[in-house]
C-alpha cells in the first residue's frame, strides 16, 4: 500500500495503550530524507516506545507508519528495511566482529562474495579495520558499539534507528561516539531517529528534536528553536538550565524583589517566569550602569551561595522572594564572588520567558 505524505518518514497519530494505560499519544510528525531527528525526553514519556513501534517490534493501537510513501504499520520488522542499534549492543558474543556485521546480510540470502565486500566496507566505516576475528568480550564499550553501528548499516537500510546507544559509555567515549554516528550519517545521507534522555546528545548531534511528555509530543523544532522559543515551561525546563519561579503579570511587567521586570508572553494574571542562568549578568551592586542600545531588566540581589565548577561559577542569589542561578564563566584574573555579597543581576528583556501559570 501506498500513500502520499510529505516526509521520507512519516508518522501520523501512532498510538500504543496498554490496557487502560497509554503509552504515546496520538504521535503525528515527519522525518525529511537524511534528516536525523531525537527523540527526547524524560524516562516514561514514550520515546522507546514510539521508536519500537516504528521499528515493528511493538505493534501499534492505532495510526500509521509510511516510509518513501509505503504504509509498513502493519509490516513485519524484517520487511521494514530498517537497521537497528541497541542500548545493550545485542552483538553475539561467540561470533566475531565480521560474523556480527554478517548476521543481517546472512538472514537475507545475500551471496558470499558481496557479503564479504560489504562487512569490509562496514567495519572500515566505523574504523575497526584489524578487529574483524575479535569477539565482543575482546573489545571495548566504544569498539562494540561501533560494531552495533556496522551490523545495522550494513544492511543498507532506508532507516536507521538508535535506542540510547551511547548510555552505557563513560562521559568521554560519549563524546567521542557522537561525533562518530552524526558523521557518518550525513556521509551516508540516511534518514534517522536517535532516542536520548540526554539533553546534550540532541542539541549537538539531531536537526530536529521531537521534546516528548506523558506519551504526547510537547514540541518539535531545531535544537535552536527548542532551547531560544520553547512552546511549553516543560521544554524550557528540559532542554537546558533554567531559573523559574511565579509572579504575576499586570501591564506585561512582573514584579522580582522592589524591581519591575518584562518579557515576552502572557501581560496579564498569574504566570511562570523563567530565565536562563548564563543569560544573567552579575556585577557589584555598586558598580554604575552599563550602557546598552536596549534596555535591560535589572534586580538588587545578594550573593547566598557560591560554586566553583572548573570552567564555570555557580551563584546563587537571593532577589526578593526568589533565587536565581547565575552562571558565569571564570577567569584567571579574577576571584569567586564572596557569599552575602550585595550584587546587581541584569539580563536582556527577550531571556525573560512568560508562560501562563497552570490554575
């Protein structure tokens, strides 16, 4: 069965229940060709689910799944030409790194000499030329990871899907692993979906965030627009830090400690202020104006705690009624902030996000 819809990708009201619980709801977007989406969100939101129903491994309560405009909702996984790649790896443990990377092409009656050509072409991708008689035990987390990469390229599939792949590495081959997949899927110009609870990993590696919550889909947009116009205080609160706290709005000011501030959103009755931290400007209370061609939001604080983070400061300052986060970058030449420091705070009227507060 065919269908027209307008991505390489594309879901429309896919939904799973479980009984009287649903899992997704009602899930509706689209994935461009070569385009490598997240799904992002916190433990439970549905964002494994969701990719399992689009792998065929979960099947679905409702909705459809159309690939290059074929309806595979109810398409059997080894018939979705899709690859692949657990949190756990999956590898076969008595198998060597050639015969894992073979498995797939094995199962579909792919002829010797083209089976070798493409293992070889697979393990020099992700950069294990030399450890194709290797067994997974003799590799490291990183190394088997890649192999998990290999084994679902290999295939050659229309789609590629990532669930947590880099959750079970240290900090450092995280890094490392995400430069490696977000190259090698714009090389090989394959549409993906990545699955993270990992703010960082969809922010630096995807083209669009897909921002799930209690089984519906918050938000989608490019990282810049999720972290700069996030739609809900949820994706504010999620995708990065943030100062919040409740106000209310008369005029399209709010009222922080004896100052009147603005921002952009509701100008009338109860809302929910938020400011990002590294957006905030801390000087000494003391200290003249500074000049700008726009007007700034200014507060009157006093410095309540202190935390020297390597790279960066943590401050907390208490305004009024209130604790902001501060963030600052150090430098060499100067010291930390004291605590019960008077300080003064300022920040650019549009780092002030206005939601209207929940009753």
């Amino acid at each position: 069965m065919t269908t027209d819809a307008p991505g390489h990708l594309a879901i429309r009201g896919l939904t799973k229940r479980y009984g009287g619980f649903t899992a997704v709801d009602g899930l509706d977007l689209d994935v461009a060709r070569g385009e490598l989406l997240a799904f992002l969100g916190p433990s439970g939101c549905g964002k494994t689910t969701s990719l399992r129903m689009v792998a065929g491994l979960v099947p679905a309560s409702g909705g459809r799944i159309v690939v290059g405009g074929r309806d595979l909702t109810g398409v059997p996984t080894h018939r979705r030409d899709m690859g692949l790649v657990f949190q756990s790896y999956a590898l076969f443990p008595h198998l060597s790194v050639a015969r894992n990377v073979a498995f797939g092409l094995e199962m579909r009656g792919i002829g010797r000499a083209e089976r070798e050509a493409r293992v070889r072409e697979a393990i020099a991708l992700v950069r294990l030329t030399g450890k194709e008689e290797h067994r997974p035990a003799q590799l490291s987390g990183g190394q088997q990871q890649r192999v998990a990469l290999a084994r679902a390229l290999v295939i050659r599939p229309q789609i590629l899907l990532l669930d947590e792949p880099l959750s079970n590495l240290d900090a450092k081959l995280r890094d490392e692993m995400r430069v490696e997949i977000r190259e090698i899927q714009q090389r090989l110009g394959i549409t993906a979906i990545f699955v993270t609870h990992d703010q960082v990993e969809a922010l630096t590696m995807c083209d669009k965030v897909a921002v799930m919550n209690g089984g519906r889909l918050e938000q989608l947009g490019t990282p810049l627009d999720l972290y700069e116009r996030p739609a809900t205080p949820f994706v504010a609160r999620f995708v990065g830090r943030i100062n919040q706290f409740r106000a209310r709005a008369a005029g399209g000011t709010v009222s922080l400690g004896e100052a009147r501030i603005t921002g952009a959103g509701p100008a009338e009755g109860p809302v929910e202020v938020m400011i990002r931290p590294h957006r905030i400007a801390l000087s000494p209370a003391s200290a003249s104006a500074e000049t700008s061609d726009a007007p700034l939001n200014t507060v009157a604080g006093t410095v309540a705690r202190t935390t020297f983070a390597g790279d960066v400061l943590h401050y907390e300052v208490a305004v009024g009624g209130a604790m902001l986060c501060v963030e600052e970058a150090t430098r060499s030449h100067a010291g930390p902030v004291a605590p019960g420091t008077p300080v003064r705070l300022s920040w650019r009227p549009d780092d002030t996000l206005l939601f209207a507060a929940a009753a």
